[in-house]
C-alpha cells in the first residue's frame, strides 16, 4: 500500500499525522511543498475530487495575507492556480493511498481510512 503525504514539516497538523502514520507502523513518501512545490495537475484532482472548500485553507495566515486580486482570482475558477503558486494555501496534510485522499487530520477518519 503505497502512502504519498504532502505537506509542510513545520506544520503542527503535519507533525500529528506524521506520528499517527509512524505509530501505526505505516510507511510513507513525504512531499515537502516547500522544497517541491505543489503539482498543478495534482492539486487540482484533489479540488476534484474534494472540493475547494475542503483543500483550500481559508482559515491561515496566509489566505489572510491574499491581496484582494487573489481573492478575486480563487472566487473566479483560478484557486488551482493559486494555491500551486502559494502552497500554503493548500490545506495540510493531503494524503493519497489507494485512490482515496483524505485532507487534513483528522484522526478518526484516518483510523477508518487506514
């Protein structure tokens, strides 16, 4: 079962998923959007298949910092565009495990998942 996890180390939720997957003895490859950015065709698969609301992450400091043309411009179709040019927009960790992805951490879903 292959396990590809995208995020940021230094974020908090990363760290607690990262820990539940190494708790459970669960390998996994790790993408650092910080050092490999994030893949256009990629993020906009998850937009696909989850939502905006649920991959775009409204709630940080850096949608807050968004000039209102980038506001503008996710309201208006361009979310994928971007989120790929400010990855922390994307809301962490997506993984991605037999066709399924799961967004965020939340770890009663991811008991289920896994």
């Amino acid at each position: 079962m292959a396990i590809e996890f995208y995020g940021i180390p230094n974020c908090d939720t990363v760290k607690k998923a990262r820990v539940w997957l190494e708790a459970k003895g669960l390998a996994y490859t790790f993408h650092d959007f910080k050092k490999e950015g994030a893949d256009p065709a990629r993020v906009a698969s998850w937009v696909e298949a989850k939502g905006l609301d649920t991959v775009l992450n409204r709630r940080g400091t850096t949608f807050r910092n968004l000039s209102d043309a980038e506001k503008a411009a996710i309201d208006a179709g361009d979310a994928v565009r971007v989120m790929v040019e400010q990855p922390s927009l994307i809301k962490r960790p997506v993984v991605e495990r037999e066709g399924a992805i799961l967004v965020g951490f939340k770890e009663s879903e991811w008991d289920a998942s896994f």
